[in-house]
C-alpha cells in the first residue's frame, strides 16, 4: 500500500520542542467555522470545493468553536515566557487538516489574519489524519468529525469532538471544565449504575473510597494542564481548571477528591452537581473549553455559549 500524501508547513518563529510542550491538534472545522465549505464539499464534490477555497484564499474564516480555548493557550505561553524566556514547557498547537495543500492556503492566511501562533500545518490527503497524531506527541485533539476523534482515543490520545456554535469566552486566563466520570476518570461507577442504580453506585464508591478511580480519556490532558499551571502561583495563574460533575459531593464526592490528590491533580474549584443542569454554573465559569460524555450536558452548555467538547463513550 502505497504512503498517504501529507505535507507539513512549519510557520513558528520560535521553534518549540515537542518533547517538552503540550502539543494540541486541531482540525480545520474544530478552529474556524467551514460548515458552508463542508456542505459545499458534501453536495458538489473535491474539485468545487477547491475551487472556492482557492477563490477565497484572502477571505479570512469565520473562528469556530475552539478559537477561543486556541487564543487564550496562546496568553498562557505569554505569561509563561514573560516569567522565564527559557521555559520550554508551552503549548504547542499544530492545525491537523484532510484539506490538499492547494486548498490549504486559506487556512494558513487565516491563521495569519487572527495572529494564531500555529507552529505546523499538516495537510494529509488521506480519511484517516489521526495516524500522525502520535509522531506529533499530541497530548489533546479536538475535531469536528466523530471517527477521528474515535480514531484518537482507540489511538491512546486524549481527544474530544466539538461542534460548530456561537461562543462567548473570556479572553484571559485560560478556562478549562471538565466532568468527571468517563472523562478525567473511568466510567466504572457509571456501569454500576446503569445495572445496579443510583443506591448501587453510592454503595460501591463507599466501599471502593480508598482505591483512586481509573483513568479517563481526557486524564493524560488534564496531567500535562496541572503541571503547566503548577509553574504559577494559584494567585497568579494564566489557567484556571474546574471539575463540574453530576456526583453528589456527600456520598460520592470524597473518591474523587482522593482520586484527584493521589494523582496530583489540582483543580481550582469543584462542582458536585448531584445530577442537576451544569448549564447554570458553567455560564457563570464561563470555561473556554468544557469536556462532557453527556450530550445533554453538551446541550446545556451550548446553551449558555459555552464552548463545549463531547468525548465519546462509544466508539
């Protein structure tokens, strides 16, 4: 089988090491808004949808959803360098695109437009892009399509799949929500309760209280985000990160502070929501990215303009 076609354009002025950053892909329709291009390419084919992008090369995108969460990262390396110019522990945001590079040039200009320091653009004329995911050391991938982000998490990376909405983010700090079960942990207290209940699930996490709670596909994310933040004080912090949960915090809320301290992750502020609406609360936390397994909760937040990352239980 012959190789898939990808090129990658490298625009970074100062060259990040990946080792050492926390490298975030994003596909096109995740960072600027392409859904009249996408049903462009749906209804009339490759050719016309090059042709437009070609034609409209100097017309800068619309932002998309992740725009927000992509701008405020970049204050984050900001306050990062302006504190130690040496530091190399920064985020590192690559664009992951199916688009040919002909008709890439737009994005590139884009980019440009808005001021993103966007370190590389892989243009791969192939169905599935996520292969170079971990040649990239990606820590986080945010797309639009469902089986790439499908494709990520059974790849073992961190990844979340956003939809096109109006958003209405903070520019600073960086604001990130996350759920708790199947998200930061594992699902395994959901499966207890789908067989046993509401009462079956508070009677295992009493009993399982000491052994921290397994791994979530957004865990090895939220690692790398606490150990950027602990370069700063609490006080003075670009990053701000929030645990928003349907658990009750009396009868199941002390595993997963446990879990979070065995970890060593520190969350800012924590939400035990006892199965209530998050819409509220994160309209007030006003999160420019929010991390949910619950499309409800997605709905919710979408709701309120908060920008919103589903990660799929199933793939």
């Amino acid at each position: 089988m012959a190789e898939p076609e990808s090129t990658v354009i490298n625009t970074d002025v100062k060259q990040k090491d990946p080792s050492e950053a926390l490298v975030i892909a994003v596909t096109t329709r995740a960072i600027f808004n392409l859904e009249e291009e996408h049903q462009l390419y749906l209804e009339k084919g490759k050719e016309e949808y090059v042709k437009h992008q070609q034609a409209n090369q100097d017309k800068p995108l619309p932002p998309g959803t992740a725009f927000a969460f992509i701008q405020a990262a970049q204050y984050v390396n900001k306050k990062i360098l302006e504190s130690n110019p040496a530091e190399k522990g920064l985020f590192d945001i690559l664009v992951l695109s199916n688009n040919s590079p002909e008709s890439g040039m737009r994005i590139i200009n884009s980019a440009k437009h808005y001021g993103l320091e966007i370190s590389k653009f892989c243009f791969v004329s192939d169905e599935d892009s996520t292969q170079y995911l971990k040649s990239h050391r990606v820590k986080l991938f945010l797309s639009a399509d469902r089986t790439d982000v499908c494709n990520a998490l059974q790849r073992g990376v961190s990844a979340a799949l956003v939809f096109q909405q109006e958003v209405q983010a903070p520019s600073t700090p960086l604001r990130v929500a996350f759920d708790g079960d199947a998200v930061l942990f594992s699902d395994e207290t959901d499966q207890v309760f789908q067989k046993h209940g509401l009462e079956g699930a508070m009677q295992y996490e009493r009993a399982m209280e000491a052994v921290p709670i397994g791994e979530g596909p957004i865990k090895a994310f939220a690692m790398h985000l606490g150990n950027m933040r602990k370069k700063f004080s609490q006080e003075e912090s670009p990053i701000r990160t929030y645990l928003v949960t349907a658990r009750s915090g009396r009868d199941m809320g002390i595993r997963a502070i446990k879990t979070l301290r065995e970890w060593g992750l520190a969350i800012d502020e924590a939400f035990f929501m006892d199965g209530a609406p998050k819409g509220p609360i994160l309209a007030q936390i006003q999160p420019h990215i929010f991390f949910d397994d619950g499309l409800h909760n997605i709905q919710g937040a979408q709701g309120v303009g908060v920008p919103s990352a589903w990660v799929p239980l199933c793939c």
